[in-house]
C-alpha cells in the first residue's frame, strides 16, 4: 500500500512540475502582425497565398533587419510599402494570374486564432495585411516585430526551442526583463 501511495506521489509531482515548466509565448500588446488572405479555400488560391507570402517575407526579413524598436519598424514598413506591392504584382504575374489584391498597413481586424497553444482574442490589431481577390479563404499570419516570423519559420519543429528563442528575441527587444 505505501508504494502505491509513494508511486502516486511521484507521478502528481512530475505531472504537476511538467505543466509549471511550459510557458506560454505571449504577442506583446506593442507588436506588428502580418497576414495574407487567400481569395477562397481553392488549392490554387491557397497556393498563390503562400507564394505571396514566401516573396513578401524576403522583403520583409531584409526591411526589418536590425529593427529593435517599434517605432523604427513601423517606419520602415510604411515607407517600403511600394517594394512590397512591387513584389506582389511580380509574384502575380510569374503565376500568370490578375486578381485583384488589396494591401493595408495600420488597424486591421483579426479573427480569434490559436498558436502554440495559446488562444489570441479577436480585434483590431497594429498590421500589414494583404488580401488577394475577395480574402475568403484560410490565411497565414504571424508577428512582424518582434520578428517572430522569421524565428518560426527557422523553427518550426522543437517547442522548446522556440520558446527559448522567442524568449531571447523579447529580452532583446526589452518586452521581457
């Protein structure tokens, strides 16, 4: 009986001490977030989506490289807002297609979305959003600045590790002290 008793001891403390250890990775209440919407659920149009998205990041890696602050990424989006529809139009001609696209930089609604287990509310967020033709169809999105796009993507398989990383990456951009 009282190794039964120690055995169920043991496994609440390493239950309970394993969910102490996970953290949740938090959008910063100051940050920029980034999205494409797909025209519809086609797999044509999921695809030019992630096409435009692949294009737009490289600008978007190469715009906001260096940028420690808010202010300073903001600035450099505004101002490479014609790259970036350069970049769009270009991506939409190599895929032999004119759908009209709309891209907004500034207060944009965002739906409630889940990502790494951590549920973000619905609202109007600080953004660059990009919707092909009537943005009916499923959407990417991520976080700009900080820049955990760029850090996701470099990541995407080990939890653990991004949660180091992001981790890092807001200490570096002073959200955490």
């Amino acid at each position: 009986m009282k190794k039964i008793f120690v055995f169920l001891i043991v496994v609440t403390i390493v239950f309970v001490s394993n969910d102490l250890s996970k953290e949740e990775v938090i959008i910063p209440t100051e940050s920029i977030r980034f999205r494409v919407i797909a025209n519809s659920d086609k797999e044509e149009d999921q695809a030019l989506k992630m096409k435009v998205k692949e294009n737009l990041n490289k600008d978007i890696e190469k715009i906001l490289n260096n940028k420690k602050s808010l202010v300073d990424s903001r600035k450099s989006i505004e101002e490479s807002l014609p790259l970036l529809k350069e970049t769009i139009n270009k991506t939409l001609k190599e895929n032999n297609t004119n759908i009209d696209y709309n891209i907004n930089y500034g207060e944009n609604y965002f739906p409630t979305k889940e990502y790494k287990n951590v549920i973000y509310k619905e609202g109007n967020y600080e953004s660059l959003v990009v919707k092909l033709g009537k943005g009916e169809g499923e959407n990417f999105w991520c976080v700009l600045f900080p820049p955990l796009c760029f850090i996701d993507e470099e990541n995407e398989s080990k939890d653990v590790e991004y949660h180091l990383l992001v981790k890092d990456i807001l200490k570096k951009f002073d959200f955490l002290k």
